[in-house]
C-alpha cells in the first residue's frame, strides 16, 4: 500500500497515548470522532486525530462511530 493510493486511512489515537495509529476508513468521520477500531486485545474506542489520503501503515478498517 502507498500513500497515493485513493483509499482514504485515519490517524487515531488511543487513551493515554501520543502514538498516532493508522486504519482504513469508509465512514464520513472528522478529527475528533469517537470510532471503534479493532486491535490484538478486542475492540476499543479511539480518537480520530486526522484523516488522510492513503498510508502506508494502515492494514486494518474503522468499525463504526460512535456518536
């Protein structure tokens, strides 16, 4: 995967921590939404820090909104 690819990715950030984090995203989100991603312990609620155009980081998909 590069960066010039169309798929649109998000940088989140989990609960007490700075490490940015990058998942696929096909919802409408903005920086700031709760979102619900997967992760090696089970599912946890994020913070969307910024979306982007493509990454290189990005292998797994933002599972919902949590509004």
């Amino acid at each position: 995967m590069t960066t010039t690819d169309a798929r649109r990715a998000v940088a989140v950030l989990f609960t007490g921590s700075q490490t940015r984090y990058d998942y696929w995203c096909l919802l409408d989100v903005a920086v700031g939404d709760n979102v619900v991603v997967d992760t090696k312990r089970g599912e946890a609620t994020v913070v969307v820090a910024e979306v982007k155009q493509g990454s290189d980081k990005a292998s797994a998909y933002v599972k919902r909104v949590v509004r």
